[in-house]
C-alpha cells in the first residue's frame, strides 16, 4: 500500500515551491496548510496539498473558485 503523505521535498515539488517555503509558512502560519508530524520530520497529505491549491485558486482578482474572499 503506498502512503498518501508526502515529504517537505515532494510536497514543495507538487506545489512548485521550495522545501524552505514550507518550513517558513509553517513556522510562520502564514497559510492554513496541516503538517503531520512523524517523529522531527514534517509530512504532508496528498488531499491537503489539493485542497490547498483548491483554496488558493482565482477566477479573478479578489475571489476564490467557490466564490469566497481569500
């Protein structure tokens, strides 16, 4: 069976980021992104990282696809 959590270095590559990116929004709680902790190592899960992208995605300037305010 193969795990849905991704490491800091492939959830950064899903997401086009770098790891370090997601250790400040981490750090930082600058974004609602949940971070399962497994021993010191910070994993992410496959359906977090596309709820993720769900959230941050635009139509257009000032509203998210579902209609809300970001």
């Amino acid at each position: 069976m193969q795990s849905d959590l991704f490491s800091r270095t492939a959830a950064a590559q899903y997401l086009g980021v770098k790891p370090q990116t997601l250790a400040a929004w981490f750090s930082t709680g600058r974004y609602s992104l949940p971070v399962v902790k497994v021993g010191r190592y910070a994993k992410y899960r496959l359906s977090d990282l596309q709820a993720f992208i769900q959230a941050n995605t635009f139509a257009h300037s000032g509203s998210t696809q579902g209609g809300e305010l970001a």
